[in-house]
C-alpha cells in the first residue's frame, strides 16, 4: 500500500465510524420541528459544551488560524480575542432566549424576533440575512476539508473531489438525525481535533526548532515583524491598530449571532446548562494555541506551500511523519471542518422554512412537512455551498470575516429585542436593509471604508442609527405583549 494509500484508509475509518454516530440518535427524537431543529430540547451539559465548542471552531482554526500565523502572523490572535469576548453576552441572551423558546415553541432566532415584534416580515428580513451569511460559512468549511485531503493525498483526491465526499456523509446524517446527530458527532469529533491538535502543536515545535521557546526566538531574529501586535495585513503590511481592533470587535459581537450557535439554546435543556457551557468554553478555546504553533513554525521552514492556509497539512506531510499519523492529523482537521458545516447546514435549511418559507406562504405545512423541507432544503444549501466553494481565492479567515460582516447586523434586533421595549418592527427591518445594504456596498467598494475599519462595523453603526430614529418615529408595540415578552425571558412571568 502507497502513502497515500495509507492516509485515505485511515480517513475512510474515521468517516464511517462519523457516520454511525450521526444516524444513531435518528430514532430518538420526535417526528416534528422541535425534535429535528431543537432535540425536544433535551441537550445536556455535554453535548451543549461540544457542540458550542465544535461548531465555532472550523475548519478555520485547523488550517486558516495557523495559515495566518505562517502567513501574517500575531495578526492571528484576533482569534483568541474574539472567542472570548463573542461568548459572554450569551451568558444572559442564553436562557433570556431558552426560556421564551419553552414557553412559545421557538426554534430559530427569526422566529423569536418575529414573535417579539409581531410581524412576520422580521423574521423573514432575518432569515434572509442568516441564509446569505451562512452559506459561504459552509463553503469555507467545505473548501477547508479539500484542502486538507488534496494536501495529504499529494492530489490523488483532489479538493473537488474531497469536498464532495466529507460533505456527502455530513448531509447523510443531517438527514437522518438533524441536531441529535450533530450533537453526538460534535462530541467525538471535539474529543478527536483537541487531541490531535495538541499532539502536533507540540511535536512539530520540538521537532524543527528544538522547542517552543528557541522557535520564537529564531522567528524574532529573523523575522521581528511577524511577532509585533497586531501583525500583518493581507499584502504583507502591518496591520492598522484600527483595522484589527475592528476585526475583533465586529467579530466579537457577531459570535453568537450565528444562528447555528443562537439556536442551541432553544436545545439547551435548562438554563443552568447554558450557563455551564458559557463558564466552560474557555477551555476549548485553548485548543486554537497549539494550532498557531504549527502555523509560526512554518515561518522559517525550508520550504512553503502556494496557498499558506495549507501549512499545516504542508509540514505533516515534510517532516516525515508515518502514513498513519498523517491520516490521524486529516481526520482531525475533518472533524473541525465538519462539527461546524453540519451545524450550519441544519441551521440555514432550518431558518429557510421557519422563517422565510412560513413568512410568505404562512404557516400551512404539518410538522412532518415542514420536517420534510427542511431535510431537501439541507440539500439544497450544500449543494450551493460546494458551488461556492470551489473557485474561491480568499483565504479561509478571509472567508469568515467577510461572513461576519453579514451576520453581525442581527446583534441590533437582538438586543432591541431583550433591552428596547420601543424598539419596533419598522425600526428592526429598515436597520437591517440599510445595515446588509451598507456592508455590500463597502465590499464592493473597499476603498470607501472609513479608517480601514471593518465593513460589518460601519454596516452595524448605520444600523443601530436606524433602527433608533425609525423606531422613535414609527407605532410603539402592544404594550401588555412586551411585558410579557420581557417577563418571561427574565422569569418573571
């Protein structure tokens, strides 16, 4: 058996063993919209720690985190940055949110949000926006997964063709269990990629350089600047204090507004769970050092590949690592890849009908059909996401933080929602249009950008502008409805 040979037998076992996994839990749950989106709401501390943890860290952290470590580094760190922060608001929106789920039957954010304001179109200008973040989302975690078995396969699996295959076996399961089964494959494949993460994050170190230490100081000597905050920007120029700072902070507030993220707390099954995950989640943020030792020890390292989020794979496959270990390092970056495009998957076939479909046709499906939509709409979203995914030339972060963009509009509403009792659904939906609008035109535009600050940020600044002056302008919401609204998420009511 060749090589390469080796490695794929190695993936092929990790797949299958994925794959059973993700159909067991396809019997437990019932056959209606809560059962396939929200678990009956029955995760527990375990599965909501995993698959918080597993679905925020991608594809992205296995492959674009060290590939701007090798290629911009401490700009890197933004990452570590923004994990933390992102995650802390959701210790009070969590059960604020869980709590309104139990009482009026949520599952997504637009349906929250359309109930908040009482207009269905809230939840529909939602759903939009959510969909468009996140299918090019899912395609940086499909890219992502190419990526890595192109690289370890010498091109014996193309990234077309890797893609296909990874994401074959995540819509099989998706399919068959919808979040039960992502749940339960999020803990093996959490489990897995901490594992394999800091295996290598320390063993690749010690291996060129002799240790952790003597690498960064062989770097400073040679290379100062990619050990200066906040480290370099896309053409290889120090980044503007500006720039980062505003690449954190949109990303910071955009976290949690992921609805692959947001919605597990219509899963979680108590507030205490929520909680518990929130304090916890700092521990598997770690998992992203050991990442960014393998991408600062590619900087001095005799050779280098094209694309720099490939370093990774670049260096396993240099070192002279046995075939089987290669193959133990590709299944891990799968499985960040795949405990997040799952997620998102679900997530937008999910807003797709709850949200958009039920907005413009109304609420005329049985829960089975509705469940039956939503898995063809899974289908539909993947096979976009591989169409998007394969002539991409942004780098993987670059993929995100354009996503993020996007997504981060719906903090305004949100909040509104839980803080504003003036807040109305004019306000809501005229913010989000001018705020999506306003992100659109920069990227299209970048060099309008005030500052070099992130489009997303000057997209929520106009947003927040708008929802504030059209709200105070337009017809207050029901007043007994909004107490009782607020009653409720504070457990009160």
């Amino acid at each position: 058996m060749t090589s390469w040979q080796i490695v794929v037998l190695v993936v092929a076992v990790y797949l299958v063993a994925n794959l059973v996994i993700g159909l067991l839990p396809g019997s437990r749950s019932t056959d209606t919209v809560a059962g396939y989106v929200a678990g009956d709401r029955e995760f527990g501390t375990l599965v909501m720690y995993f698959v918080t943890g597993a679905s925020v860290f991608s594809a992205f952290a296995f492959l674009g985190g060290p590939g701007w470590a090798f290629s911009r580094g401490a700009a890197a760190f933004y990452i570590l940055g923004y994990g933390v922060l992102g995650m802390a608001p959701y210790f009070a929106l969590g059960p604020w949110a869980a709590r309104l789920g139990r009482k009026h039957g949520y599952v997504t954010q637009g349906a929250m949000l359309a109930h908040r304001f009482q207009n269905r179109w809230v939840g529909f200008t939602a759903g939009v926006i959510s969909v468009i973040a996140i299918i090019p989302y899912v395609a940086l975690q499909m890219r992502g997964a190419g990526i890595v078995l192109e690289q370890v396969t010498d091109g014996h699996v193309p990234l077309p063709l890797g893609a296909a295959l990874t994401y074959g076996i995540v819509l099989i399961y998706v399919w068959r269990s919808g979040v039960m089964g992502i749940g339960w494959t999020n803990v093996f494949q959490g489990v897995l990629m901490i594992g394999i993460a800091w295996a290598f994050g320390l063993y690749i170190p010690y291996k060129l350089y002799g240790g952790i230490g003597p690498m960064f100081e062989q770097i400073a000597a040679a290379q100062p600047a990619m050990l200066t905050a906040p480290g370099l920007d896309a053409a290889g120029n120090p980044w503007t204090p500006v720039a980062y700072s505003s690449a954190v902070l949109v990303s910071s507030i955009g976290l949690m507004m992921w609805p692959h993220l947001f919605m597990k707390a219509f899963a979680a099954k108590d507030d205490a769970t929520i909680r518990r995950t929130i304090m916890l989640f700092p521990t598997f943020q770690l998992f992203l050092l050991p990442l960014f030792l393998v991408g600062f020890a590619g900087i001095l390292y005799s050779s280098s590949p094209v694309d720099p989020d490939a370093i990774m794979p670049h260096i396993m496959l240099t070192v002279g690592l046995p075939p089987i270990v290669v193959g133990i390092f590709c299944a891990g970056a799968l499985a960040a890849s795949m405990s997040t495009g799952d997620a998102l998957i679900h997530g937008a076939a999910s807003i797709a009908v709850t949200d958009v479909y039920s907005a413009t046709r109304g609420d005329t499906l049985s829960q089975h059909d509705q469940r039956r939509l939503i898995r063809w709409l899974a289908i539909a979203v993947g096979v976009v996401a591989y169409a998007l995914a394969l002539p991409s030339g942004l780098s993987l972060v670059g993929m995100l933080l354009g996503a993020y963009g996007a997504i981060v509009q719906l903090a305004p509403p949100v909040y509104a929602a839980f803080l504003w009792r003036r807040a109305t659904a004019t306000g809501v939906i005229a913010g989000l249009l001018v705020g999506i609008s306003t992100v659109g035109l920069l990227i299209l535009m970048p060099e309008w950008k005030p500052f070099g600050l992130h489009e997303g940020l000057v997209g929520l600044a106009a947003n927040i502008i708008t929802l504030a002056v059209v709200s105070m302008t337009s017809r207050p919401p029901a007043r007994d409805h909004i107490s009782d609204w607020m009653a409720t998420s504070r457990n009160e009511a």
